[in-house]
C-alpha cells in the first residue's frame, strides 16, 4: 500500500533492528578524518592502480593493497566524505549513529558536486567496489588505540533498491571500525565545500594536506621531496615539482595559495590572514556554543565559529562590544537564510 500501513491500524516496523545510520542531514559542513588526511591510502592515478604501497612517515607505518580493480581512489573518497559529515552533522545533534548507513545514491552525487547520469550511479557502483577491496594494514592511532590489523576503507556495501529503469536508488555502507573510532573521536577537520570542484587528483591531495598542516595558522613550509612522499605520488620528483608549479601558476586551491621558496620548498598561507594574537573576538564560551547547536541542530558549532569570525574579518573587522550576542545575532540571521553568511 502505498501509505505503508496494515490492517489493524499500525504500520509496520521497516527497522527494528535499529542498527543502520540514514543519511538525510542536507547541508552538512563537508568533514574528513585526520588520519586519512595525513598519509596517502587513495590513488592519484586516473588508470587502476594495483601497486602495492608500502609508507612509513614519522612512526606511522602502511601498507595498501588494492584488490583486482585497483587501490580505492582520491575520487572514490567523497564517499567516505560524505559519511563522515552525515554522521559528525549527526553527532552534533545529538543523534545515534552506527557504523552502517543508509543513503539515496541521489543525494551522494549531488552533495559531491556529480551529474547524475546513469553512468554516474555506474562508476559510484565501481567506486563501492574499490574502497571495500582495498586493504589498509596500519599503525595509526585513532581515538587513543593504535590499530595494527588489516581492514577495508569501507566494511561493506549493499544497493538496497533499484527503480524500475534498473537505476540504483538506495545502498547502504558498513564504515571499518577504524573510520567509525575516528568519526565518535571527532578526530576531523572541515573542508572547503569547493573542494569537490577540484577535478585533478593532485590538487584534491594538496589541499587536504594543506587544510591538515596549515588551517588556521600564519603558514605551513615543506620540502617539496617530502610534499612528494606524503602525497602519495608516484610521478618522478621532477614531473612533481612541474605539477606543483602549474598548481602555483593557475592559484585557484580553496583556501590556500601555494609559492615555491628556495631550498626546493613550498610555502602555503591561509587566503585570509589569520589575526595575530588578541586582534580577533576571544573564545566563545561553552554556553553561547550550546545555543548556537539549539538554533542549528546538527550544526558543526566550532566550524560555525570559524566561519564567523572569518565573517567578521572580511566585513572590516568592527569593534565588538558583545562578541557573544554578536556571533548569535550572526547565527540567527544564518538560521532564517537557510545558507550563507549574513548581510
């Protein structure tokens, strides 16, 4: 029936095993997990990479075995980008969330800024089977346990419904156990939503690495033979260093620009400064953070704070007699808009 009721007056219990997440938070602030910010697990290649990858950086050791269809790619990790920010929207809200979540594939291509051809809901399935065959061996250590066993980037997967043109509608995803420590951890940073508009596997890797070691700090330096190794590619030193100078030259990373400085290195600043010390409003306190979550539920209230402050620094920087009743006057006016920052 299509109101899904039964005689007698009750609808039936679809799940009363209760033990799936559903995705359905529209707007969620785009989220990724430290761990996977720092090492490089995904592949740059364009082709099927079956390489085996063997990394060691600062104690961290890891190893990545691809399956038949090759290691899981940086484009296949939207998918874990869009998990990771349903369920951290989730936890913000004070919601349950489990390992396994349901999503509209729909929904999935559209928030990862993806056309939704057929052949989009094709390579998504392509992109299922290469994050669940792809095997990560590790030491990282996530939520204060150090994991050393193999696992999948994603448990498992499983397209729940199709419509009648044969179109895959609904799938549900099991996240590994290490991925889902990470998320309740809150072990994320928030990324730029122009991030899924960054089309080169390279620039989507710069950036999360930019995003991971810079943030909101004057500056990050680093020897382009050490970008090189942490980002996972496996292009000579020399076809790196050209790609990173057209990355310099065409200057459109969100966030971020990039200036190679001697001594073989790149420096990347923050696009808006970032104030020195005591020049910006001071720390919000844990009361006006709370009524700020109450205005926004599911609302990252700490991203909600940067993007305020980084508001009030581009409006003029005004002297604030109140900073408190300022940033929630701010929110409120973000509430009724729905999106965007206020006029």
């Amino acid at each position: 029936m299509s109101s899904g009721t039964h005689p007698g007056g009750l609808g039936p219990a679809r799940h009363p095993s209760g033990d799936f997440f559903v995705c359905d938070i529209f707007g969620a602030s785009l989220k990724d997990d430290l761990a996977s910010m720092e090492h490089p697990l995904f592949s740059l290649s364009t082709r099927p990479d079956r390489r085996i990858l063997s990394y060691s950086h600062n104690g961290a050791d890891i190893t990545v075995t691809p399956s038949v269809r090759g290691r899981a790619t940086i484009h296949d990790k939207d998918i874990l980008i869009y998990c990771i920010s349903q369920l951290v929207a989730a936890l913000n809200a004070g919601r349950a969330v489990t390992r396994t979540l349901r999503l509209t594939a729909h929904d999935l291509l559209v928030a990862t800024n993806r056309d939704t051809s057929g052949d989009s809901y094709a390579r998504l399935v392509q992109a299922f089977e290469r994050l669940a065959g792809t095997r990560i061996t590790t030491n990282i250590t996530t939520a204060g346990e150090e994991t050393t066993s193999g696992f999948g980037l994603i448990e498992a997967w499983e397209v729940v419904r199709k419509s009648r043109g044969g179109r895959m509608v609904s799938v549900s995803v099991t996240l590994s156990d290490w991925l889902f420590r990470a998320v309740l951890a809150k072990s994320v940073l928030t990324l730029s939503r122009d991030y899924f508009r960054l089309r080169k596997p390279l620039e989507r890797r710069v950036y999360e690495l930019a995003r991971k070691h810079c943030g909101r700090q004057p500056g990050w330096h680093v020897g382009l033979a050490t970008l090189h190794l942490k980002a996972g590619s496996t292009a000579p030193l020399r076809v790196f260093r050209a790609a990173i100078r057209r990355m310099i030259a065409e200057d459109h990373l969100p966030d971020y620009r990039l200036e190679e400085v001697p001594g073989d290195q790149l420096r990347v600043t923050p696009r808006r400064a970032v104030p020195p010390p005591g020049m910006g409003p001071p720390p919000l306190s844990d009361d006006t953070l709370e009524t700020a979550r109450a205005m926004l539920p599911g609302a990252d209230v700490h991203a909600l704070e940067a993007e305020w402050r980084s508001w009030w620094e581009v409006s003029g920087r005004k002297r604030l007699a109140a900073p408190e009743r300022a940033f929630l006057g701010w929110v409120e006016k973000k509430s009724v808009k729905g999106k965007g920052a206020p006029s």
